[in-house]
C-alpha cells in the first residue's frame, strides 16, 4: 500500500471506534460487576444518592463502589450531580439492567465477557493447533445460561413458545409424553411440568451437575410428572416414544448435530412434533451485518460453542450456523413442514417448528 491510498479521515474514524470498541469491553466488565453485586437493582429502588449511601443499601464497600460508579458516570450508564455528589440511574436505562426487567434484561449478558477471557489463552492455542476446549473448562457457563434463558422462559414459554405449534396446548393439556434435549438445569421441563399435569416430561443432559438442579428444583415445585437423566442426546434410543420434543438453543453445542437430529426424529411418534430454539442468525455473515448482537455472538461461538464440538472432533457448526444450515439438516434429519417463527420481544432466538 502506498501513501496516496492512505485516507486520514478514515483512519480517524476507525481510531475513535477502537476507542469505543475498548471503552466497551470494560464497560462489560463492569456491567457484569454491577448486575453481579446487585448494584443495579439497588439503586434502581433509590432516590438520587451518595457513594455512602449506595454502598450502605447495598452492603458493598464504599471505595469499590465509588470507583465502579466512576466508570458508570463517565459510560453514560449513571447520571452524576457534581453540586450534590449523588448519583442516580435512569427508568430508560434501569429497564435493560435490572432483574427485574425480566426479557429485557440485558445486563446478565455482560457476564459472558469475563467467561470467555477466562479460556482466552487456551483459545489462541487452539488457532495454533486446532481441537477444541470441553465443557469442563466453562465451569460457570451452564449457570449463567440457566439464568439468561430463564428471563425468556418464565415470560415467553407456556403462554407464547408451545403455542408456535397451534394444537400442542391441547395436546398437553390433555397428558403426552414429552423429551427435551440438553435440558441443562431443567428449568424449561419444570415449568412445562407444573403447568400440564397430566402431560409426563423427561429431561437429558450430559452434565451431573445440572441434572442435580434440575431435579432440585422439581422436588422443590412438587412436581411428580417430571423425570430427568444423564444421557448423551446420540443415545436416544425410545423409539416412536414421545409426542413432542424440544431442544432450546442446544443443537448447535452437540458434537454430532447430524446425528442427534435424525434420533430425535425416530424418537417421536408419527403425529409428533420437534420444537427447536436456536440463535437468531443466517448462516451467510453478509447477512448478519446489520444484527446487533453479530459479534458478541460470533465471539461466544469462537470462544465456546464451536469449541466444546470440535474438542471431540464433533462437527462444530458453532452458534452462528444460522438459518439457512439448520433448515437444510432438519430436513435431511426427516423433519417435514419446517417452519421458523420469531417470538416478540426475543431477539436472539428463532422457534423451528416440524413434524416427523
């Protein structure tokens, strides 16, 4: 490259985004730190108030929480009155960081920022060398996803997800058997368990640890037609079994996707249904462009999901495999009169609905 194709102004600007971009990255940390701590939440409920104060609410100590609102202020994420010395946080920026915003919620994201640079170092090896990172390098993946896909479940799930499939209500309602696929700690299969009691539902993951919550959380809501196992989704093996299957946001993790689709499908009855949530994307990054969660999505599938598959040498279609992909496999999997519906207020998912 020569000189003369050097622009200036293009320069500046792309200077001031890396600016932005680092600025960002702290900010997530940060983010992560204050829905973590509960310092959101806290000051939410406040009126404008000092460090003293914040801190005393929220039984943080001070100095941490003064220099964590230093970079809230100057984030333009809390507002600051220098002639008083308190702080405040926005209804219209309260809404996306508290808990109680329920699927607006998008602090609980900015925990994934930390989760991945804890496996950065390892990651770069894996460019050098290829292979992959498995599950047990994410100890605390699991639980943060409970947690983020609870905000979309107890909102979204029996009253607008099934639904999707017109007749299902009726059908659960009335009592069929029910599989979910990489359940993870349950709580898709409780809720669904305590709001058709007639219906039975069986939950498999590979993780102990989140079979253990899940069927704590079932003993805990007194639930008895509720079941959960640890199982491989490749060893399915009840035949024409179960009426409806659901694996939400789960595919793309498994080592052989291909695979794992086809036993599904010979798993479910010949009226059957298969519900599938995967991530909102196309599997053309021209596409994705303009998808304001693009790149946080490609980083969690570089630094995680494409990594756990390929650490087996599974297919490692990763988080991004997109529209287009999971139709073509869901179709060679059998699956007939594929459908791909969005939910209002979810932007990070889509709802595959097929039959056998």
């Amino acid at each position: 490259m020569n000189n003369q194709d050097y622009d200036n102004s293009r320069a500046d600007v792309f200077a001031s985004r890396m600016f932005q971009f680092l600025n960002g990255g702290m900010l997530s940390l940060m983010i992560s730190i204050g829905y973590k701590t509960g310092l959101f939440d806290t000051i939410s409920q406040l009126k404008p108030s000092t460090s003293q104060e914040i801190s005393r609410a929220a039984k943080l100590n001070e100095r941490y929480v003064r220099e964590w609102l230093g970079a809230m202020v100057t984030g333009n994420i809390i507002d600051y009155d220098p002639s008083t010395g308190k702080y405040s946080l926005r209804k219209e920026h309260s809404t996306f960081l508290t808990r109680k915003s329920g699927i607006d919620n998008l602090a609980v994201l900015a925990q994934y920022v930390s989760l991945m640079g804890n496996v950065e170092d390892k990651i770069v090896e894996c460019f050098i060398n290829g292979g992959g990172l498995p599950y047990s390098e994410y100890p605390k993946f699991q639980q943060l996803q409970a947690e983020e896909t609870a905000r979309i479940f107890d909102s979204k799930l029996t009253n607008q997800i099934l639904p999707l499939i017109p007749e299902i209500n009726d059908k659960l309602s009335n009592g069929i058997k029910v599989l979910d696929i990489g359940c993870g700690r349950g709580h898709a299969i409780n809720l669904m368990g305590k709001a058709f009691p007639k219906s039975k539902f069986t939950g498999c993951d590979i993780s102990r640890e989140g079979i253990s919550s899940a069927k704590e959380e079932a003993k805990n809501l007194g639930l008895t037609n509720v079941q959960f196992e640890i199982k491989d989704a490749l060893l399915i093996e009840e035949l024409g079994k179960f009426d409806l299957i659901t694996a939400f946001d789960t595919i793309h993790d498994q080592t052989q996707p291909t695979k794992v689709l086809k036993a599904i499908n010979a798993s479910l009855n010949n009226a059957g249904f298969f519900l599938m949530q995967d991530i909102a994307a196309s599997s053309n990054v021209e596409k994705n462009i303009d998808n304001l969660l693009a790149p946080a999505l490609y980083t969690i599938s570089t630094m995680h999901c494409m990594s756990v598959s390929l650490a087996f040498n599974g297919e490692g279609l990763g988080t991004m495999w997109g529209k287009e992909l999971a139709v073509k496999k869901l179709d060679e999997a059998g699956f007939k009169d594929i459908k791909v519906k969005n939910i209002e207020g979810d932007i990070m998912n889509y709802y595959y609905l097929s039959r056998k």
